[in-house]
C-alpha cells in the first residue's frame, strides 16, 4: 500500500536547498568538524557562566534578581537573532565569527564585574554574552543546509551531540577552578566567567577556518521573506520557543533551588552535566528518530518529557537529577524538531530565534521572581502546564504538512 502525502516523513515534503558539489572527504568531515567543535566550546561555555548566574547574583546580595542575568541573556540574544540573521544571508562565517567574539568581550565584562562586586557590570557582561548567542546558536542551520532534507535531523543530532563534549570539559575543570578561584579570594562560579572568555575565543578561531558549501551561497540569493503566521512557520516556532523557555528557566533557576537545599559547587555542577547530557547527548538517537518519524513526533515526546521534568522537579534531593535530565532530552527532541522544520524557511530563521529568546527572558524573569516570593513550586506546576503546548505543535504541524501537499 503507498503512502498517503500527510504519512510521508516530514524531509519528504520540505523544499531542498540546492546541493553542493561533492567534497572530498576529509575536507567535508573538517567542514562540518570545525562547526562541531565549536558549538562544543560554546556549550561548554554556557555551563561555566550563565547557567549559575544566579548563584552569583546570590553572592552578590541580590538573590530577589536572581532570575535577571539569564533574562539579559535572552533579552541580548531575542535582540540579537535578526540582525545576526540578516548578516548571516550574506556571509554565514562572518557572522559566526562576530558573535563568538562578542561573546568573548561579554564573557570578560561580566567575570571583572562579578569579581570586583559591580552587579550592574555583571549584569551588562550576561546582555553581551546573550547578543552572542543569539548569533552562533544559528550555526545549527549552517550545518544542516548543506544536507539533504532526510538527514537533517541527523546532521541537528549530531551537532548536538557533539556539544555534551564542552559541558562535560567544563565540568571536568570545576575542581582547578575553585582551587584558581580560592586564590583570588572569589567564587568558582565567578571564574567560570574567564574560562568562559578562553572556550569563546577559541570557537571563533575554528569558526573562521570553516567554508560554507556552495549551496548556501547560492540559497541567500534565493531568500524570501516569510512570515510567522505562516502555516509551516508557526507549529515550529511555537515549539521551538517553548520548548527553550521552559528549558532556561527551570535549568537557570533549579540550580538557586538546589544550593538552597544543601548541594556545594561541585554537585549542582554535576546536575548541569547530567542536564546537558539530556539536552545534547542523545542527538545521535533524536536527530534519525525525527527524520524517520517525523517533526510531530519531536513535538509530541518532547511535551511528554517536559511535562514530566516539571512535574517530578519538586518532588526533593533525589528527583533533581531525573528532572534536570528530562528537562534537557525533552528540550532536544521540540527544538531539534522545529529546527528541522525551519530550515527550508531561511527567512523566518532569525524571527525564530528572536521569539524562543524571549520566551526564554521572560520565563526567567518572572520565574525568578515566583521562586523569591513564593517558592518552587508554583514555578514547576506554572512550567508543566506551558510544556503542552508542544501538542499544539503536533497537530498544526501535521495540518501545515497536508496544506503543503495540497
């Protein structure tokens, strides 16, 4: 029996880029290589800085804005994404480039800020570093342009993947940075910051050896505006933005909660690694499940899994680890899918981004604010009823596919 067009897999539907020549092989898997180590340091980053921002503002005497830095991060990077977006349809490496290296400069203000106890400082160093991301976290289309649309998933999983890597080195180097940060009299989480500044730099040097694929070259002269509204547009933004502003905030504001209970550096860093592990290290598995099951699949999994993240976070000392985890693979299986998605769509890219950043700025803030004022709890059962949106996303997803079909 063959298949109707709305059973078909999501690749099959999505317009192609157009292919580029074959390269030899060595020089393709460096191509690729180069984005993967990247993105690698950039997460490895991102687990020695903002993550535990809170933690520093606590240290600070500002423990009621706990929430802010990860807001101005999201802020930076919603305000960011477009602009990185435009820049990046005339040179994708360009753009990569100068938003590592704004990240390096933001990464630098924030741990001097930190250091010397100017929480304003800080707090302009965590903007920077989130107007980075909203540019390099755009890498993940780069990759994905230069396969063909079956494997797309694969190339998102794996570049994924490839990210646990620099949260797990990050990780690793927690204990040589309470040893550096006793010396200067300061906070472990506080020299993350500086480390944060070496991975960043280290990223926009690969990033500059990389050559995008004659394909994408020749797409950016083929971009068309698309707007949100549009019928494959929205079900991918709905579930990309949910899915990262439930990701950030609970990951930003559940390791506050854990320090609360007890748990020193070394353990709430433990919980950071087992939450990006969930978040990257199972793309090898995601990444071919959605190119084989479909982005409805993604959508609908990953609102099980955060739903079930939310539900189990207050539940005490031992549902943290679970929780962090299904936090981060719930996380992977909506955003990989909508990435998916939205890579046939280059115009709405950038807008995209913008609006998971916001979603994710806002879920901080006011979640901050919620645990300060009335604990834990309200944010979790606030956070699980959010995460079934996602089925939304399935069911729209699927009507986009048959009005696509015709």
């Amino acid at each position: 029996m063959s298949l109707a067009p709305t059973d078909l897999p999501d690749a099959d539907l999505a317009p192609a880029l157009p292919l580029a020549p074959a390269l030899p092989l060595a020089a393709a898997r460096w191509n690729l290589a180069a984005l993967f180590v990247s993105q690698s340091l950039a997460t490895g980053a991102t687990t020695a800085s903002t993550v535990l921002a809170s933690l520093v503002m606590s240290s600070l005497g500002r423990e009621a804005l706990s929430g802010l830095p990860s807001t101005l991060v999201t802020l930076g990077a919603a305000a960011s994404a477009g602009a990185f977006g435009l820049l990046m349809l005339r040179s994708r490496r360009r753009g990569l480039v100068t938003a590592y290296l704004l990240g390096v400069v933001g990464a630098l203000v924030g741990f001097w800020g930190a250091w010397q106890a100017h929480w304003l400082v800080f707090l302009l160093g965590a903007a920077l570093v989130g107007m980075s991301q909203g540019g390099y976290q755009q890498a993940r289309y780069a990759a994905a342009e230069s396969a063909a649309p079956a494997q797309r998933g694969l190339v998102l999983g794996a570049m994924m993947f490839a990210s646990v890597l620099g949260s797990a080195l990050s990780t690793a180097l927690s204990g040589p940075l309470a040893t550096a940060a006793s010396g200067l009299n300061t906070s472990a989480e506080i020299i993350g910051w500086g480390l944060a500044a070496v991975f960043l730099l280290l990223g926009a040097g690969l990033t500059s050896l990389w050559r995008p694929a004659l394909a994408q070259a020749q797409a950016t002269a083929e971009v068309v505006e698309v707007p949100l509204s549009h019928p494959e547009v929205w079900p991918a933004a709905l579930a990309v933005a949910v899915s990262q502003g439930l990701m950030v905030t609970l990951m930003s504001l559940t390791p506050l909660r854990a320090h609360h209970m007890g748990l020193e550096h070394p353990a709430i860093a433990g919980l950071v690694t087992i939450h990006i592990t969930g978040m990257f290290g199972f793309g090898w598995l995601t990444g071919p499940l959605i190119d084989r099951l479909g982005v409805r699949f993604g959508y609908a999994l990953g609102a099980a899994l955060l739903l079930a993240a939310a539900i189990s976070a207050p539940s005490g000392r031992l549902w943290l680890a679970p929780s962090m985890f299904l936090l981060g693979l719930g996380w992977n299986l909506g955003f990989l899918a909508g990435s998916k998605a939205l890579v046939a769509h280059r115009g709405a890219q950038g807008k995209v981004d913008a609006l998971a950043y916001l979603s994710a700025g806002f879920g901080t803030f006011f979640g901050g604010l919620l645990l300060s004022h009335y604990g834990f709890d309200p944010l979790a059962w606030g956070c699980a009823a959010l995460s079934l949106l996602l089925l939304l996303s399935a069911w729209r997803g699927g009507a986009a596919r048959r009005v696509a079909a015709g």
